[in-house]
C-alpha cells in the first residue's frame, strides 16, 4: 500500500503539470486559433489568412524576417565558431574575461544594442559625426537590413561562442592525434575532424540564433524603418496606432507559429543525421600562440568581443551624460538617473524583482519536476508534459503574448494588466532553459545511486529531496541563470501585456527610447545592464565555473 501511495503522489504530480500546460499553453494556443478563423459575427472564416497572402506589403514582412533572419544566423556561425576554436584549443592571454565578456554581450537585451548603436552609428551618432567631419568618410545608414544585421549578429554570436566550446571539450585528443597522424592538420583538420564532429551542436547552436533572431522585435523595431519584420507586423495590428485588427493578428501569430515549427524540425532532421557517442577521456590540450599567427588569434579575439561589447560600455557612459530629450548635451551629472527616479524607476526595479523571482520559483519547481518525470518515470503522459514544455522555444515572444492576452483577456480569467499574466508570460516563455539543462544533468546521473539511498532506508520522497536534487544542482543553476536574464530583459511579450502598474526595467527603456527620451533611455538601460551583468558575477561565484552550459 505504501509504494503505491508514493506511486500516486508522482501521478497527481504529472496531473497538475498536465492540467497547467493545458491551460496556460494549448488554451491559450486554441484560443488564438479561434480568433484567427472566426469572425466578430461568429462565422468560419479563412479571410485573415487570404488578406495575408494576397497582398505582398504582408507576405514581404515574412520574407524579410526569414532574410535577415538566415544571414544573422550565418554570420554569427562564421564569427563566433573561430573564436570559439580558438578559445578551446590555444592558450589565449585573458582568456576568462573574453568568455565573461562574450556572456554578457549575450545576455543583455537585443533592443539596448540597437538603440547603443543609433548613439553610435546613427544619423547622428558620435563615430558617425566623427568619420564625416574629422575623416570624411560616409559610413552609410545603419537602418534597414544592414543595421538590423549588423546588431543582432553581434549579439548573437556569442550564443554560438558558448556552444562551441562545450562542443570543443567534448573532442578526445587521441582523435586528433590519429589524425595528425595521417596527414590531416590545420584548416583541414579542423573541417574535416573538429567541425564534423561538432555538428550537432553546430546546428543547435544555429536553432538557438534562428529562433532569437526570428522572434527579436525590439531591434528591427527601432532599426527597420523601411525593413519591416514579421514581429513588427504582428505588433502593430494588435497595438498599432495605425489602427488594430486583432482577428488578423491573430492570424499572423499561427503563421509565426507555422514557420518556426518548420525550422524547429527541419533542425531536428538534420541533426538526427549527426547521430554518435563521443567522450573527452583525455581532453584536447591547448597550445600556446606564437608568431603571427598567434598576433591574428589575440586580435581576433579581443577586436570581436570588444565590438561587441562597446554598445553597453556606451550605454553606460551615455547614461551620466547630459541630455535634453533627444539630444545629448556637454557636460555630465546624475539628471538622467534624477528623471528616472521621478519616471517609475523605483516600480520598475520592484516589478523585475518580483516577477523574476517569482517566475524564477516557479521555473525551478516545474524544471526539476519534469526532468525527474522525464528521466526516471517515463511514460506517454511524461512525455507528453516534455513535449508542451518545449513548445514555447519554437515561439516568438509577441505570440505568447497575444495568445496569453486572448485568452485571460475577459471573464472568467480577466488577467489583464495584472503582475499574474506577466508570471506566466515569463514562466512559459523562459523555462524550456531550465528544463533542458537540469534533463541533462539527470540523465548523467546513475540510477544506482538513488537505489542505493532507498536500500539503506530513505524514503523515495527524501532520496529525490536529499539526494537527486542536489546532484542536479549544478544543471538547474545553470539553466536558472540563463532563464533569469532572459526574464529580466525580456521584451516581446512584455510589450503586448504591460501596463504602467506592470512595467519593467526593460520595458521603461524600451518606452523612453521610443519617447525619444535618451538620456532617460540610458540611465534604465545601464541599470539593467548592472543587473544582468550582477547576476552573472554571483552565478559564477556560487558555481565557481568560468563556464554556463547550455
């Protein structure tokens, strides 16, 4: 009677889980669906999805979002692979900092780097101005295409650079002696052996940049100008001033939704062809940089990473500037962190705080649950909880938003403006981080030993409390760090279900930046800059690592 009570209570447990997803993902899921297909008078109807493809000024935005899309996710395989290579298999001069560095530029929120970059590279931007008047050289414009390409793929690169190097350390030497052996070295080895043998996570690593940079609204929102995207579109038919048509975003939402779908398996596919086993019994040692080429590795390195860094380094210099509206004016002083104070600062520093924790919680909670469910109780209903879990990494942040915002928009679940749809948004949106990391670590971990725990007596409840949770603490502390920093500078789906009672850091700079309002702008944006690069600090502190596994 006794095993079958504990047996139940992990049941009951799969139940909520279940129920949960149910309610807050394929309801709200079903709900977007219904509004894209039914008329205000109630009638069937595929009109939204005809206006879409009939008319090119829509089909455009899509076909612009894929573009920009590919070639960010190629840019960034070509920048942050070498780095990565370089990291992993040659003794580089502050080696740690580059990696801490490249962390940070990856985890601030896309928007502040495009808004940095207008400061810089702008009409007016200070390297801009500087290279006209003192140089006389035309930079051209950073909107459009170009800027929209030339951000994301320095904020995303360094996605691809921690990627890498989990996949580098995984490469036994002896491998790469056998094939220096027979003949293969240099840039050939490293095509034929390295990145052969790292395919997997190439293509992970690519899925990753794809779907940020597909879902990304805040960057080709303050760049685009002429270059709309399919988040942009999708935002200005629900909350546009040009007028809202909330059927039709709906039905750009299910076309969002189609599209990822696609790459999401696509990606699986071509991975499912890169199927082996590999284990680092004797890791790759590094070799010290010498020569010229050594001077080329150095520079590479440094010149890339500080690239991308220097937009939260400006961000922050721009933030004790001083400023009138949109102009920056000689001189500095604190009257842009005055202002904020006076703008809802101290709201906004209490709503991050209380909804990352809070959704952070819950994460955790739900994370360990389901890696558990998954790994040791497997079964049809597990996996399917698994599988719900994940589906918010293939969507866009403004379709969970708009889903959320359909479906407790009104009675019976009026949640509108509230801290709790902002919970959910977040946890729904950010725990498929956590879950896959903590997965991870679980299956790494042999059943023998929680076995073990029972046969001396402990109760299976105490053994998972005492025993599994805290041998996954390093994977779920991982994947919590990454959740909480995406939490914090999350934007797309903020934007749709804020309010003013509700706003965030980011959402205050994201408001003063379009408010044209930037040296308010700046003292937010360098505020949550702190934050995310504070949080870091302390996770790796805790966890004593210079690494953050993905």
């Amino acid at each position: 009677m006794q095993t079958k009570k504990k047996f139940e209570v992990w049941t009951v447990v799969s139940l909520v889980l279940l129920c949960s997803f149910l309610l807050f993902l394929v309801y709200p899921m079903f709900g977007l669906l219904k509004q894209a297909v039914i008329t205000p008078e109630g009638e069937f109807s595929l009109a939204e999805f005809v206006k879409f493809f009939s008319k090119s000024y829509y089909t455009s935005t899509i076909v612009n979002s894929v573009k920009v899309t590919l070639s960010v996710t190629a840019v960034s395989l070509l920048l942050g692979i070498p780095i990565a290579y370089f990291y992993s298999f040659y003794r580089i001069r502050g080696a740690k900092a580059l990696f801490v560095l490249s962390i940070l530029c990856s985890m601030s929120a896309p928007f502040i780097g495009a808004y940095s970059w207008i400061m810089l590279l702008g009409r007016s931007g200070a390297i801009t101005q500087f290279l006209e008047n003192v140089l006389h050289i035309s930079v051209g414009s950073i909107y459009g295409f170009k800027g929209i390409l030339i951000v994301q793929s320095l904020k995303f690169f360094p996605l691809v650079f921690i990627y890498m190097n989990g996949a580098f350390k995984n490469i036994d030497n002896t491998l790469m002696e056998a094939s220096a052996n027979m003949g293969c070295t240099g840039v050939r080895r490293l095509f034929k052996v390295v990145l052969a043998l790292s395919m997997p996570t190439i293509l992970a690593a690519a899925l990753m940049v794809f779907m940020q940079a597909f879902a990304d609204f805040g960057t080709p929102m303050l760049l685009g100008e002429g270059f709309q995207t399919f988040p942009v579109l999708i935002y200005n038919q629900y909350l546009g001033e040009g007028g809202q048509n909330y059927n039709f975003a709906a039905a750009l939402a299910c076309i969002a939704i189609l599209v990822t779908a696609i790459v999401f398996f696509f990606q699986k596919w071509a991975t499912s062809r890169f199927k082996f086993s590999m284990n680092a019994l004797h890791p790759v040692e590094k070799k010290a940089c010498k020569g010229l080429s050594g001077v080329l590795m150095h520079a590479y390195c440094y010149i890339l990473v500080a690239i991308a860094f220097l937009p939260q380094l400006y961000i922050i210099y721009l933030s004790f500037r001083n400023c009138k509206g949109a102009v920056f004016q000689p001189g500095f002083s604190l009257g842009n962190y005055r202002q904020a104070a006076k703008k809802l600062l101290a709201r906004s520093i209490k709503n991050t705080a209380v909804l990352g924790v809070l959704a952070l919680a819950i994460i955790i909670v739900v994370a360990v649950l389901i890696a558990y469910l998954v790994v040791r109780r497997s079964s049809a209903m597990n996996n399917t909880i698994d599988t719900l879990s994940m589906l918010p990494y293939i969507m866009p942040g403004a379709v969970i938003g708009l889903s959320l915002l359909i479906a407790f928009g009104k009675a019976p679940f009026a949640l509108t403006g509230t801290l709790t749809i902002m919970v959910i948004a977040l946890v729904i949106r950010r725990l498929p981080y956590t879950i896959r990391s903590a997965t991870a670590t679980l299956m790494q971990i042999s059943m023998s030993i929680e076995e073990a725990a029972i046969s001396l007596g402990a109760s299976k409840a105490k053994t998972f409390v005492k025993i599994t949770v805290p041998m996954m603490a390093n994977g779920i502390l991982s994947g919590a760090i990454l959740s909480w920093v995406a939490i914090v500078t999350e934007l797309s789906s903020s934007i749709i279900l804020y309010n003013n009672k509700s706003i965030t850091l980011t959402m205050s700079t994201y408001v003063a930046i379009t408010r044209g309002n930037y040296g308010l702008a700046a003292a937010f944006a360098a505020i949550l800059t702190v934050v995310t690069t504070v949080s870091l600090l302390i996770y790796l502190a805790v966890s004593k690592s210079e690494d953050v596994n993905l």
